[in-house]
C-alpha cells in the first residue's frame, strides 16, 4: 500500500472543496473538477497517497498552467465495435477519459457480456483501482490498467525500459466487502520514493536501485537509479505485458518514447495509454450465486491457518478499505514540505488553503 506514515492531519471535506476550487482556476469544468477530485481525495482516503492530492496535486496544477495537458475535455472515438472502443483523448486530463472509457465498457458489458476499451493520447490517471471500481455496483468485474514513464529496468539490465504500470481488479461480493486488487509492477510506486525523498526517509531495502543497478536504500539515489520490479523477472513480463497492451495497441507512447516523468517534464505531453475491461457476472451466473461463492471463498481464506506470529490475513483490498473509514474518522495526514506546497499554490490562485 502506497501510503504515508504521517503528517498534519486535515478533514476530508475542506481538502475536497479546496482541491475542486484550485482546479477550477485552472479552467477545469465544474463536472471534470469534480471528477478529478473525487479519484485523488478517494485515493488519499485509501492510503494510496502517491495517487492522492499529496503527490499529485501541485504537479497536475503546474502541468495545466504550462499547456502541457489540456483542462477541456475532448474526445474522438476512433475505432469502435459492439465490444470494444478506442477513444482519442486530445491531451486531456487522465481522470476524464478514463471516466469515459470505463463507463463505455461498462455499457457495453451491458449488451455483449463483456467489453474492453482503451485510450490512447491520454495523461496520468491516478489511482487504477478507482476505474476498477466503478463496475461494482453494476453487478459486475472491473479491470483497468495504463502504462508509464520508464522507472524499471528489464531482467539483467540497468537501462528504465519500464513503467510502474499498474493494473487493477475489481471482484463483487455479497456480504463481504469486493475484493479490490491495485498493484503497481514495480515493488513501490515511484511517488513513494518521492514522498521519502520529499522527507528524507530512507527506503525499505529492495525497493529501489542506484545509477548502476545496485540496492538502495537513499530515496535520491533511487530516483536518479531504478525501481525494483515486483517478482524478479516474472514483474519484467508483467510490465512488459502492459506495455504492450497500454501503449502499443493503443498507439501510444511505452517504454522509453516517453519524455519524461510527470514532475521533470512540464514540455511536452505525456501520450499515456489505458485499457478497461468490464465482465457481466450475469453472462456467467446469477449475481447472488456468484456473490455467494465469492463470500465463502474470501472466509476460506481469512480462516486458512496462519504462520508463526501473524495475527490476521487480509483480503486484497481489506486495508484500504479499513484505511477509507479511518481517515474519515481521523482526517487524511499530509507531510509538512507538501503541506507548504499547498499553501503556496493557494497563495497563487488565490484559494487559500484550509486549516488543519
């Protein structure tokens, strides 16, 4: 889980409407702002804050005001068939087109049993699990993943040819909560190592590597370096697996044709590629009967013998979500150096920031 350790803990409200009016300055529609906050607040509340405005925020800000992503949406469907979609996203926001992509699937899915759809010329989408989710009350599994600037290196190599490049699955239970998968292909997110760097905490040992493909554990040696692939050489072929789906079927950028990473390029535009994919549970089996054996599966599991001194075994998914409920609670913790990010962006567009 890509979350932070601590900070100034603000309520969720006051940071949701303050996020919402900074995009709005921009020249964000009002809809699009609050799309666009709802998917970062939702990740900060997950405790997935690499995704969240703690990460993000002042880098989508500064990327909008350089031209560098287009704040209109706008979008032009380029190949389409009962099942699938391609949909041209002109540069704009990430959250935007994948919104869009993921509820074309869903209302394909709706029709054929399953669909997938893709974008291409798109930018950073936040948080894959949130399109995931969006299946979820339809009764049905949902799927997203895009790819990313290069932060990885393949098996046996100390080039970045690889992104994080996430995917996400989203799976439907009855008394249960879903079953949430979100994982990036690298061992952590880069925005972890930024959030360390940021603090200048030490990383966990075999999280990252240096300029020369040994371990470290300096943030800012791993952020000139390389970023561990989770599984070895099996991670390499997932990422490559994504790649392939995200930028080359979609006619965007992978690997390295990417210009830069989203705080170290504010030139030219990003080019990301995403697939989503939504599967009817009804085309298979009843939806209680399927939730009912999801149930029983995840109490299967959560009651399987534990090993020496663990006390509990989680469902994916199950943190975040006791994470959700106690950031409400509690409120989000920002860092200290992003929280004066925030005030001096407020200062800019004059929308100050909220107390904590």
């Amino acid at each position: 889980m890509a979350g932070i350790d601590g900070g100034i803990l603000f309520s969720p409200d006051p940071l949701r409407a303050w996020t919402q009016q900074i995009f709005r300055k921009l020249g964000v529609g009002e809809e699009d702002a609050l799309l666009l906050t709802d998917s970062l607040i939702e990740a900060n509340l997950r405790g997935v804050d690499t995704h969240g405005i703690t990460r993000v925020l002042c880098v989508y800000a500064e990327r909008i005001r350089r031209g560098v992503v287009n704040p209109e949406s706008r979008f032009t469907v380029l190949r389409e068939k009962a099942s699938t979609a391609l949909i041209d996203c002109h540069n704009s926001i990430g959250q935007i087109g994948a919104a869009k992509a993921m509820r074309m699937a869903i209302e394909k899915a709706r029709r054929t049993g399953v669909a997938f759809t893709a974008v291409t010329h798109s930018n950073h989408y936040g948080m894959a699990a949130y399109w995931a989710m969006m299946a979820l009350p339809q009764g049905m599994i949902g799927f997203s993943s895009t790819n990313a600037p290069a932060a990885a290196a393949p098996s046996g190599g100390r080039t970045a040819m690889f992104g994080t490049n996430p995917f996400a699955v989203a799976v439907p239970a009855g008394r249960e909560l879903p079953v949430v998968l979100d994982l990036a292909t690298t061992v952590v997110a880069r925005g972890r190592i930024i959030l360390h760097a940021k603090e200048d905490k030490p990383l966990e040992p075999g999280w990252a590597f240096d300029e020369r493909g040994n371990p470290t554990t300096d943030p800012h040696a791993a952020l000139r370096g390389l970023l561990a692939p989770i599984g070895g050489y099996k991670g390499y072929g997932i990422m490559l697996a994504v790649d392939l789906l995200c930028g080359v079927l979609t006619g965007s950028n992978y690997g390295t044709h990417f210009p830069g990473f989203l705080a170290d390029n504010m030139v030219d535009p990003a080019d990301v590629g995403s697939v989503f994919a939504a599967v009817c549970v009804e085309s298979f089996m009843d939806l209680s009967e399927f939730t009912e054996a999801v149930d029983r599966a995840i109490q299967e599991i959560r009651t399987s013998e534990r090993a020496d001194g663990v006390r509990r075994i989680y469902i994916p998914g199950e943190i975040e979500f006791e994470k959700r409920a106690e950031r409400l609670a509690r409120g989000i913790p920002i860092p200290e150096p992003v929280v004066r990010d925030f005030i001096a962006l407020g200062r800019e567009l004059n929308v100050p920031f909220p107390q904590s």
